[in-house]
C-alpha cells in the first residue's frame, strides 16, 4: 500500500504544476495595456497648465501619471519576458540573460516613448 503521504505530495504537485497562459490572453492583455497607456497619455495632453494653481485639479492628472506608467510599466515587461522567451535557446549564462533583459526593456521603453511624442 502507498504512503499517504506520498499520495498527498503527489496530489500536491500535480496540482501547483506551472500553466503557461494561452496565447490569446497575452495579446488581450497586451493590447488593454497599450490602450490603457493611451489614454492616460491623452488625459495629459488635455490636461492644462493654467489649472495648476487649484491643487483640487491635480487628481486627474496624478491619477493618469500613475495609471499610464503603471500600464506602460506591464507592457514593457510583457514584451521583454516575449522577447527573452523567443530567445532563450541561445543564452549562455545568467549575466548574458540579465543583460539581454535589461536592453530589451530599455529597447522597449524607447519605442513607447518614441511613440507617444
């Protein structure tokens, strides 16, 4: 007879293996968050100068700042984890990795940033 333990442990891993999302859903969440960029870069936009003297005008603002850069923010980690995970045959090592990383997400940054001016 088996351990029910082992049974447990077993059962355990089963059920806490890592599911990779389906394709779909990346590219849905892709493009909410490049909508949402969007629209918090409009806001700002819109939003003027002269209304700076009433601190009860700022909230809009501050709030599209956050929003916008937290969405941005996703977004260019979504694509940079895209990009690492098409290229990771040819990684080497966990310095090679890190920096491959890191000019992804500067590459990245640069293309929103390019994009909205």
């Amino acid at each position: 007879m088996t351990d029910p333990a082992s049974h447990f442990e077993s059962l355990l891993r089963e059920a806490l293996a890592p599911v990779e999302p389906p394709d779909a859903l990346a590219l849905r969440l892709e493009e909410t968050l490049t909508s949402i960029t969007e629209m918090a870069a409009d806001e700002l936009e819109a939003w003027e100068l002269g209304a700076m003297r009433d601190p009860r005008n700022w909230v809009r603002p501050a709030a599209a700042v956050v929003v916008g850069g937290a969405a941005a923010t996703g977004l260019v980690l979504l694509r940079a984890r895209r990009r690492a995970k098409e290229n990771t045959p040819d990684l080497n090592s966990a310095r090679s990795a890190a920096e491959r990383s890191l000019r992804d997400l500067s590459e990245q940054t640069r293309r929103l940033l390019a994009r909205r001016t």
